[in-house]
C-alpha cells in the first residue's frame, strides 16, 4: 500500500509548526509564502519542479 502526501500539505504542516514554536515569526512566513508565490512566476519553477521531483524519486527509491 502506497500512501501518498502532496508536498504543499506537507510544507503548509512545517510552516504551522515552526509558527506553533516560535522557531520562525509570522512576517518570515509570509516573506517565504511570498517568495514561493513569485519564484512560481519565473522561468525558475522548472528548474525548482524538477529538483523537487529528482528528490522525491531518490527518497522513495531510498525507502525500498
């Protein structure tokens, strides 16, 4: 059985938990939501789509 997770759900999780400790102000996790809004926009998201994706692939090749 696979059990998969969509990465923005999993990185939304990460920013409430840093925000619920204190590890990270809410005006740094609105700069970084921000950046991410604008970094989509530009010639970049391929390049960052496609290392997310290598990522991902080494990950679950890692768990077999």
């Amino acid at each position: 059985m696979t059990l998969t997770i969509p990465l923005v759900l999993l990185l939304a999780v990460v920013v409430v938990l840093l925000l619920r400790f204190k590890a990270v102000g809410a005006g740094a996790a609105v700069v970084v939501a921000l950046f991410g809004f604008y970094l989509a926009g530009t010639d970049a998201s391929d390049t960052v789509n496609q290392l997310v994706t290598a990522i991902t692939g080494a990950l679950a090749d890692a768990g077999r």
